[in-house]
C-alpha cells in the first residue's frame, strides 16, 4: 500500500482492530488511542517496523520508547522476570496502578530489538487501561512499541484528528477511541536501587511517594530540577506551539498583537476583553479537567495565526507538577 496516502480515523469496530492487527503483524504503523495521549504503534518485536517510527516522527535513534502490553503475563515476555528482590519489592508496591496512566522503566528482556530501547538495557512498560487498546493488544498478541503520535517536539495528539493532522501520511490507519480522558502523557517511573521519578503525569508524585513510603523529594533527582535528562526524550523544549507560549503572571499588560488565552478557570469579563480568544478549560478549576484539555486546546490556539498565547499557570503539586512540566517545557525557548 502507499504511504503517501493521508488516511483518515476510523470508528474502533470489530472489523477495524482486525485490519489493524493485520497490519501491525505486516510490519506497518497505526495510530492507537490510549487514555493519556494517541500513540504511533508498531510491534515491537519487529525492528524494522520500529524503525519505521522514528523515521515518522523525526525522532533522534537515542530515545526509546514506550512497549505497551496488555497485562502482566505479556510484560514477562519484555522484561528480565523475575526483578531482583529490591526492584519486585518497589513493583509490587505499585503494580495496582495498572491499567492506567503509568510506566515503569524496567530491566529489558533478550527479545526486544535494541531498536526499541536505544541500545539501553533497560525498557519503558505500561498496561494501558483505554478498552481500544487493550484489545488491541489482547487479538494481535503483540508487545506495541508506541510513543505520542506527534512529529517530534510538538504538542502529544489527545484525538484522532491530531494524529491524522501530524501523521496522517506515515499510518496505515488511525483507531479513534475519542478524545483520550487524561490527556497528558504517562507518568514514568525507574526502579532500581531507589525508585525515581523521571516524567511527572496523572499517577501523582505523592502517590508513589506514598506507595513507596519515601519523602516526594527523595523520587526527584539531586538537584529538584523538576527536568530529568536521564530519559533521553526529556530534553526541555517539548509539547511546544509554534506560537510563542507566555505565563500570565510574567506578562501584565506588555503583550501586543492578537493574543490567545487560557485559562484555568473563568476569567472576569474585563480580563476577557484584552484576549483575542479565550479558553476556559474547567469551569471550576479543577485540574484534572485542565490536563485532559490542555494539548488540544494549545493545538487550537496554535492554528489561529496568533502573536502569543498567555496561559494560567497552578502550584506544581499532584497532577499540578504535570501540567507545569507540559508548559515550561512548550514555553521553552532557546
Ligand atoms: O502516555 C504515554 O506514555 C504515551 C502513550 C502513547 O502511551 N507515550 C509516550 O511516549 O508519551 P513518548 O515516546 O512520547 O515518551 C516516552 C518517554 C521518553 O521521554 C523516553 O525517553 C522515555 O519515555 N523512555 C523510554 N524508554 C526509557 C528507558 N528505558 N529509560 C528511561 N526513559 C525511557
Ligand atoms: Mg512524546
């Protein structure tokens, strides 16, 4: 089939997860809906069809990505099982987050190309809980190598029509499961010789940190820098717009042009007026509903030829520290 095709979604019947699994058995990519953002799927015992992914995202070969599984007996088959004593104490006590928005950084398994991990000797797992791809999983039979479907560096699609936007031309086709219902990417975990936390996202630090029965402080790297370049992907500009990102409580009145805003919350009227545009992502503020909007609303603003988006920014705590993490990294710039 031609790649040069744009493929629009489809509804995820029956007859549609069959042809999918029938491509990714053929060594072709798909777009996959899971609740945190869409991914660019391939099998991931298939080195060159994981090829194929950094090749459409315009991904640097250095930055592994993700196997997704459907349960724990399928994760045997990517992981080095049993963990040592240490690291199945550490799992153990979070293994009940699964299904759902969460991945452990594991020791790899002989199976998996190098392709998929970087060379590293270590793999990114996560069970994802959205009813699409776990059937998915469950009828291919296949550990899916998936990372964000978005050309690299931009915005993490959180709907069918992002990924057909982005990379409608590289997929064979496109599962729509809806808009994905956390709508930031998986929180990422390492476990070792101390669990760490390497992505923040809607599996809370404090959870694990409770988990763990360890100080939240004590999962960040040394220096509380809340960027941690030990996952290679983690570089700080990220999830970016191509319009300049501002936070509101830096920018008072100095902006000038058609500026958007969002907002976390219902804005006065005469704060309004000085916007543009303005979107409100939770009518009370509560953020949870602000991280299931905020990529698709930041790729809204971002087609509205705008001068700059302002955004509200929240304390970086609970799933706080991931909608900040998200927006300093999109506010980035060299
Ligand atoms: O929510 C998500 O995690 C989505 C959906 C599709 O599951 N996927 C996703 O993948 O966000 P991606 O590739 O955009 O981000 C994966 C991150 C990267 O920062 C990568 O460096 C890190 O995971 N990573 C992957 N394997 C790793 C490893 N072995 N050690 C450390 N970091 C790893
Ligand atoms: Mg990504």
């Amino acid at each position: 089939m031609s790649t040069q095709q744009t493929f629009r979604s489809v509804p995820p019947t029956d007859d549609a997860i069959d042809s999918a699994c029938r491509f990714l058995a053929a060594g072709e990519l798909i777009g996959v809906p899971t609740e945190t953002v869409y991914g660019l799927a391939a099998n991931a015992l298939d080195a060159a069809a994981v090829r194929k992914i950094f090749a459409a995202k315009g991904r640097p070969d250095n930055n592994p990505l993700i196997v997704h599984v459907a349960d724990l007996d399928a994760m045997q088959q990517v992981v080095r099982w049993p963990l040592d004593p240490i690291t199945m104490r550490q799992f153990d006590a979070i293994v009940d987050l699964w299904p759902g928005p969460l991945t452990i950084v594991l020791p790899r398994s002989d199976r998996l190309p190098a392709e998929v991990t970087a060379g590293q000797s270590t793999v990114a797992v996560r069970i994802p809980s959205h009813p699409v791809m776990q059937q998915l999983l469950r009828r291919s039979g296949l550990p899916l190598a998936a990372p964000s479907a978005n050309r690299s560096k931009y915005v993490s699609p959180t709907t069918a029509a992002h990924v057909v936007d982005g990379l409608g031309d590289r997929v064979a086709m496109v599962l729509d499961g809806g808009a994905c219902s956390v709508g930031l990417e998986s929180t990422i975990v390492a476990l070792g010789e101390r669990p760490r936390l390497l992505r923040p996202g809607a599996i809370t630090a404090e959870t694990l940190a409770s988990r763990w029965n360890v100080p939240v402080e004590a999962l960040l790297p040394v220096d509380q820098q809340p960027v941690v370049l030990e996952a290679p992907g983690m570089m700080l500009q990220h999830y970016s717009p191509q319009t300049p990102l501002w936070f509101a409580e830096r920018t008072a009145s100095t902006l000038q042009g058609r500026i958007g805003r969002i907002a976390f919350a219902p804005l006065p009227d005469n704060e309004r007026e000085k916007f543009a545009v303005v979107r409100v992502l939770s009518p009370t503020g509560d953020l949870e509903e602000v991280g299931q909007r905020l990529f698709a609303v930041m790729r809204e603003l971002d087609s509205m030829a705008l001068d700059a988006i302002v955004t509200d920014t929240c304390p970086p705590h609970g799933v706080g520290r991931a909608i900040m993490d998200r927006l300093k990294r999109a506010a980035f710039r060299e």
